[in-house]
C-alpha cells in the first residue's frame, strides 16, 4: 500500500473521530441528566415565632428583624417560672436590634420601664400591667458589616402554653423546645 494511501486513511480517521466527539459534546446535555423533582430536601419546618404554637406576649411579631430562634423552653427564677427565648440577629448592630424588637413589643402595648448597657450587654425592661417582658442583646464578638449573624438576643417571657394540639407544636424542629439534654449550646 502506498504511503498516500496510508495517510489519506488516517486522516479520514482521524476527521471521523473528531466528528464523533463534536457529536457528542453537542448531544451530552440530554444524556444521563436527572429529571428535577423538587424533592431532594426535606420539608423545613415553619419558624419558631412563625407555627402559632407558642406566641410572644400580646403577638408581638419579630417580623421587622432578620433572626433565628435558636431555644425556647420555660426556666425556674427566683421569682418563678419563666420563659426564656434565645436568638440570634442578623445584618443589624445590637443598638438596631434591640430598638427593632423594643419597637415590636411597644406596637402591642408594651412600654419600656428600664434601660441598663455596660457597653457589652443591653438589658431592658418592658411592662404592660402585670405583664412583664425582659430583653438583653449582645454584639457577637469579631463580626463586621460582611458577617451575617451579628449578635444574639434572649427574651425574658411569661410562660405559655402551647395554642395547639397540632402535632407541629410538639415537634423541636419548629418550636425549639427541645428536651432536656438535648438543647443546643447556649
């Protein structure tokens, strides 16, 4: 066989070859792909303050500030039982935070009685009659204006019960009422 013939066949080859490859790159979009189904994450579970299950006092709502609730369940105090609610607020320093929620709490008929800041922690005292609501905030350490969690909140509450007997009421994920040993790190 002649050298041109030899050549000539490896160049048809070659040329073929690439064709294929083109063909395929072309084609492999539609080749082996999942069809999306949306269901490849769970459910979340509605927000603490968002389920119903257990409102702050007068349905204050937190709406006007970008947090997560990260534990609420009821505490023993010198001056008896309590709920404690712990979370976090994001993309807003402690003093816009703590007027965000003062404000919440102030549109349902609260008002502020005290007002104590050691440069570090605010701690406030609101009152509507009998109805008493603590609040302390705090600036996370070594965040600036990129960190998104800024610092952390801790409502001092009356105790209340559950508004349901929903079965959501009684699950952690939602409510944040977890059971003893298994709260997060406070």
């Amino acid at each position: 066989m002649s050298s041109f013939v030899r050549s000539r066949s490896t160049r048809v080859g070659i040329a073929v070859g690439v064709l294929v490859v083109l063909a395929l790159l072309l084609l492999s979009h539609s080749f082996g792909r999942a069809v999306p189904t949306n269901n490849y994450r769970p459910l979340l579970s509605p927000a603490a303050l968002d389920n119903g299950c257990f409102p702050l006092p007068g349905d204050a709502s937190l709406d006007g500030l970008a947090h997560q609730v990260r534990w609420d369940g009821d505490v023993e105090t010198s001056s008896g039982p309590r709920r404690e609610l712990r979370g976090q607020y994001d993309l807003v320093g402690r003093d816009e935070a703590t007027e965000r929620i003062v404000a919440a709490f102030v549109a349902v008929g609260f008002r502020e009685v005290s007002r104590e800041d050691d440069g570090d922690t605010l701690v406030i005292e609101l009152a509507d009659g009998d109805a008493r609501v603590g609040l302390q905030t705090a600036d996370l350490p070594g965040t600036d204006q990129e960190t998104l969690v800024r610092g952390t909140f801790v409502l001092d509450l009356p105790v209340v019960a559950a508004t349901s007997d929903d079965p959501l009421c009684s699950d952690p994920k939602s409510t944040k009422r977890f059971a003893p040993g298994q709260e997060p790190t406070r």
